[in-house]
C-alpha cells in the first residue's frame, strides 16, 4: 500500500483508517503484545514518523481500535441478545441467558478481549492527557448502549446495569490472558493431569462469573 501525501482533511481520514484496518489485521494474526510501531507503518506503506502524525503512538492506535471493535461488537450484541433471551421468561432465567449470550459472544471475539486486557497496564499508558479523554469520554458512551441494551433485557437490574457491564468486559480482559495457554504450562498439564484443575476455558469461566453477579443483583422478593 502506498500513499500520495495527504492534502485534505478527506485525504487524512482515509490515511488514518488505513492505519487502524491494518492494524485490525495485524490483530488476526498476532496478540496485541506483538504489534509493534514498525511492523504497522511496513504494512501500511508508511514511514514511522508518518504514522505518528495520525497516532501519537502504538497505543493510541490501539485504543481507538479498541473504541471501534466494541462499537461492532454492540451491534452485533443486539441482536444476538433479541434472538436469546427470551422476554417473558422469569428473571433468574433471562438472566441466565443474558450470561449464556455475552460470556459465548466475548469468548468468540478474542482480539476485542485481547485488547480490554491490555487496556489498564499497558495502552492507558504512553499517550497524552488529550488522547486518553477522547478515549475516556468514547468508552463511557459505549458503555451506556450496553448498560441500556442489558436493562433491556433484565430491567430488574436498575442503576446497577452499567456496573455490570463494566465489570463484564474487564473480565473477559481478565480471562482472556489466559488462552490460550503457553507450550510449557500445556506440558505441565499433560505431564500432571490434577494440575489441569488450574486451566481455565474463558467462555466457561466468563459465564459462570456474569450468572454468579446476574443472580446476585436481581432483587429479592
């Protein structure tokens, strides 16, 4: 891919969109800890310090690919939610279907979870006070289309719906760093089955976590 300088700010927005869709990529092939600045601007037909007149830095890349995996993943979540839960059915098991749907469509979007787990220790870190407020103000609004779409669906949740959902996508962050397991810790298991007890499947382990706080929240009779 290569570029003629960019002139309007039509011209920089396809430049910049070239950069998160190559990035998109790169993330189909290698977890967020192997994308590297250089190997970006190689594939994009950039110099360097080209790329960092649209991204400040990796990181910045990162959050705002971040910013747009969830935006998609919400979109799809919609619907999957619609065609899963089924609306007259009691709270316990609405609630139940709820975890069922987003524990199964989190687990199938691993570069999305790859990112929420690398968001607090690694790409909140390296960019400005400018960037991470943009990223800030763009994840709390997010945040509320998932908080309303599960109120939605479990309205028995209230006020505490946009907790949960917080703590839902830092769990699967959470999760994710565990899958899928390195060669040695695999041979571990092989070598000494009992210690199998420690791996963790995330979409199991995700489910289990959001039916626990589901069943936890719903108000008693």
């Amino acid at each position: 891919m290569t570029f003629q300088r960019a002139r309007s700010e039509e011209q920089r927005e396809v430049r910049r969109r070239a950069i998160l869709d190559t990035a998109a990529t790169m993330l189909d092939e290698m977890p967020v800890a192997g994308v590297s600045l250089n190997e970006l601007s190689r594939r994009v037909g950039l110099a360097k310090s080209n790329v960092l007149r649209y991204f400040e830095s990796r990181e910045a890349v990162l959050l705002d690919l971040l910013d747009d995996f969830l935006a998609d993943w919400l979109a799809d979540l919609a619907d999957e939610l619609a065609a899963d839960v089924e609306p007259d059915a009691a709270p316990e098991v609405r609630a139940r279907q709820l975890a069922d749907v987003l524990s199964r469509s989190l687990a199938a979007r691993t570069a999305l979870c790859d990112l929420f787990g690398a968001q607090g220790g690694v790409l909140e870190h390296n960019v400005s006070v400018d960037v991470v407020k943009r990223h800030k103000r763009t994840s709390l609004a997010l945040l509320e289309t998932m908080s309303d779409l599960v109120r939605r669906h479990v309205p028995e949740l209230g006020d505490g719906a946009q907790l949960f959902c917080l703590t839902t996508l830092v769990s699967a962050g959470a999760l994710s760093t565990y899958a899928p397991p390195p060669p040695s810790v695999l041979a571990a298991y092989a070598d000494e089955p009992a210690l199998a007890v420690l791996h963790l499947d995330p979409q199991d382990a995700l489910r289990v976590v959001l039916t626990s706080a589901l069943l936890g929240a719903l108000p008693r009779e």
